[in-house]
C-alpha cells in the first residue's frame, strides 16, 4: 500500500456553510484529515506527503478535459480576497465574462455549502495533484493498493458545476488519466451520490461509473443519483446509481455493494477508482446510515477480492471523532502495508 497526503490541506478552511437561510458551522474542516493522518500515523503507515507547487501541465490538461476550461481559467485566477458566496445563480447555463466575482462564481456554482476562499485553489490543486501521483504510481505498480487522504474532496465537482464542499473532481482526474492507458470504473461508497462523477463520464463507455449513496429524493445532491440514470450516446448503459432508505445497515449494505462490484466485475475494467467517503458511518452529523466502523474493513475485503488495480479517494465522513478509526478499518481490509 503507497498513501499519498496533502500536508497543506489547512489553507482551505471554510468556517460557514448556509442551510435553509440560516448560517450553520462548515462541515468540510481541516480537523478531518488531521485526524485521519493521526490514527494512520498511530498505526505505522508510511505517509508520502505531497506538497503545493504551481500545477504542473500535465495537471492542467486533465482538469480541462474533465471540467470547462473556463471554469478551470476562473478559479486558478480570481484570488479572493475574502470568503466567495455566490449572489445570484445562473440558472439560464450562458457564461458570460463579464462581472463582479461574486456574480462570476454563480456561472460555476451550484450550492451555499462551497465558498471560494482565498487558497481554495491552492488547496484544491494540491489534492488534484496527490491524486494524479496517485494514479501515475498505480499505472507503474498495479499490484499495490494507492491510496490519497487529501481535501478538499471532489465528487461532487460536475464538468462546470461545482457544489457539496467539492471544487475539482479529484477521481475524475484519476480516471482520466488512466483511461488513457486502459478502461477504468469508479466506485463511489460516500454517502451522497457521486453526482459530478457521473456527469463527467455519463457519455462515456471508457469510465464506467457507480455509485452507492442515500436517496436523492430526500437527500442532497437531490437532482441527480436516481436508479433509472444509465448513461448516455456511447455512455448507455455504462453508470449505475444504488440509492438507499434511511438508516441502512452492514448486513442491508453488503449485498448491495455485492451487486454494485457484480456489474463492475461484468464490464472487466482495467483500473478501479473508490471515492471512500464514510459518512455512511452510523455517528456521521449530517447523514443517517448505520455503518459501524468494523465494517469497513469487511467493504475493502469485498472490494480488493476484484483484484483490479486500485486507488482510494478521500470524499467525505463528517464525524470528526471516528473519521480516523473508519478509514484505518477501511484500509485494514486490504491487508496491505
Ligand atoms: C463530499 C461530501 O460528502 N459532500 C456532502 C455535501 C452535503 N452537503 C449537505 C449539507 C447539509 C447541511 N448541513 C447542515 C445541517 C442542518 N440540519
Ligand atoms: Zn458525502
């Protein structure tokens, strides 16, 4: 096993997130990832830092083929010189490029949970280049499980819409990347659909995408995540969404990811993609699953029984006294140093 961490993640960290009108803590915090990075030091993992520099080329060029390049323009450039809430939303989908900031992040903006603050893109960048080693390590060592703990997360991050904590689809930019070499599937087990994922991939055969998560008829991102989104043009039939009723347990959550890997499994990719998001756990603030933290050792002995080549993504997981815990007992299913 090879972990790859952002060590400057602290740099993005919003403090408000607004709900229904009213400002409430943000949930997306460093505190997160420096608790995770405890419990893994605690446990003798070797971490490889990897640190902010200026994005590489190669960088550049999968974050504009996996979003608009005009997104990518706008939000490597603007430089906030304070928290960016959106105003007003465009709605109408037209960009246009003229505008006060504010007024330009509803172009690209989809929720008041994902501020622009002045080193998002420094951090965000930074996760999107943890990843890309990520993926690069495993092209050159497939028979090790790669793992990036790093945020901000990313599978929210749609091809011009960002939202849900999420600024640049860090497994995007993975599955990209890879999928230049063979063909790739993600598997996405946070508890909230994988929407920017599938949006980025819906019209392609070459990424499958898949995703596990609560129902969007009553939970965020709401729009999208339903079992009957399938794909599109040469996408058809290439995602999968399994939403699921409240309070889902180990035993109502394992035949579920059986069916999920099932249909992987059927389309013999070459490369699998986890976005690890555990606020499936049963403690998590701001969702309603019932995963308890031994379990995931189990979820990563059902996946690595695969045997594709494997990279780990840090989504989300909101519980910052067991977010450590849970993704050790997630990695420990792997049975790999
Ligand atoms: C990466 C990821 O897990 N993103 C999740 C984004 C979900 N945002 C929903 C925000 C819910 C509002 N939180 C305040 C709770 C008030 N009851
Ligand atoms: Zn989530």
């Amino acid at each position: 096993m090879h972990i790859f961490y952002t060590p400057d993640h602290g740099r993005h960290a919003p403090q408000f997130e607004f709900f229904n009108g009213e400002q409430v803590p943000a949930s997306e915090i460093p505190m997160r990832l420096e608790q995770i990075l405890r419990v893994l030091r605690r446990e003798n993992y070797p971490l490889t830092p990897v640190q902010n520099t200026p994005v590489s080329l190669v960088l550049l060029d999968l974050l504009n083929t996996i979003h608009a390049p005009e997104y990518i323009t706008w939000i490597q450039n603007i430089q906030p010189e304070n928290a960016l809430y959106p105003s007003v939303f465009n709605a109408s989908g037209t960009v246009r490029q003229s505008g006060h900031p504010s007024i330009q992040w509803g172009n690209f903006c989809s929720d008041l949970f994902t501020p622009l603050l002045p080193d998002t893109w420094a951090a965000a960048s930074t996760m999107a280049q943890a990843v890309y080693t990520g993926a690069e390590r495993l092209r050159e060592n497939p028979q090790e499980i790669v793992v990036v703990m790093g945020r901000p997360p990313g599978h929210h991050a749609g091809r011009s819409q960002v939202g849900g904590y999420c600024y640049l689809n860090n497994a995007a930019v993975a599955a990209e990347f890879l999928s230049r070499t063979g063909s790739v599937a993600v598997l996405d087990v946070d508890y909230h659909h994988g929407n920017g994922t599938q949006d980025i991939f819906y019209d392609r055969s070459d990424v499958i995408t898949c995703s596990i998560h609560a129902d969007p008829v009553r939970k965020f991102p709401y729009f999208a995540g339903f079992e009957d989104e399938r794909g599109i043009e040469a996408g058809d039939g290439y995602n999968r969404n399994f939403p699921l009723p409240p309070g889902v347990t180990d035993e109502q959550y394992q035949p579920v990811l059986e069916s999920a890997l099932k249909w992987i499994h059927s389309n013999n990719p070459q490369y699998l993609i986890v976005s690890l998001g555990v606020d499936t756990h049963e403690s998590d603030p701001i969702a309603d699953f019932q995963l308890s933290t031994a379990y995931y050792s189990q979820m990563a002995q059902t996946i690595v029984q695969l045997g594709i080549p494997t990279l780990v993504v840090l989504e989300g997981g909101y519980s910052t006294d067991v977010i450590g815990d849970n993704v050790a007992s997630f990695l420990a299913g792997f049975n790999q140093r």
